[in-house]
C-alpha cells in the first residue's frame, strides 16, 4: 500500500463523514462505486485526475483543497520509486 494512497483515503473519508455521508451516498454523489470509495480510502487505490475532479465537485471544493494534506513538505518527504 503506497503512503499517499494511505494519506489520500484518510482525507477521503475524514471529508465523507464531515459530509454526513455514508459511503453509498458519497458514491452516488462522485458517480463512482461505492466498492471504488472503499478501496480509496482504505488507501488500496490511487484516484485517476478524472476522479479527482468527480470527488472534488461532489465535495464542492477545488482538487488543490482536496489535496490539501498533500504540503510541499509532504511531498518532499514522500518516497515516490
């Protein structure tokens, strides 16, 4: 399991339970699967950009707020083979 798909699904799922959403309701809202929800933030699954902006629209938030977790530190300190 890579580190960022780890970083990723706990921001996924933190921003769905903020939401109020189970993970069926998140899914309808992204228009993806809501074993693909599972697999994202299980961290099992790295989003494709189109997913990124299905998620980020059902969120109504910017792909880069989405990533936020994602700081230039975080990057830097991410091995990335």
């Amino acid at each position: 399991m890579a580190v960022e798909a780890e970083i990723f699904g706990k921001r996924l799922r933190q921003l769905r339970l903020e939401a109020g959403w189970t993970q069926e309701q998140f899914a309808e809202a992204a228009g993806i699967t809501t074993t693909y929800t599972s697999d994202l933030e299980r961290g099992t699954k790295v989003p494709s950009l189109t997913i990124l902006l299905r998620i980020s629209r059902a969120f109504r938030m910017s792909v880069a707020d989405l990533l936020s977790d994602f700081t230039k530190d975080a990057v830097r300190r991410l091995r990335l083979d």
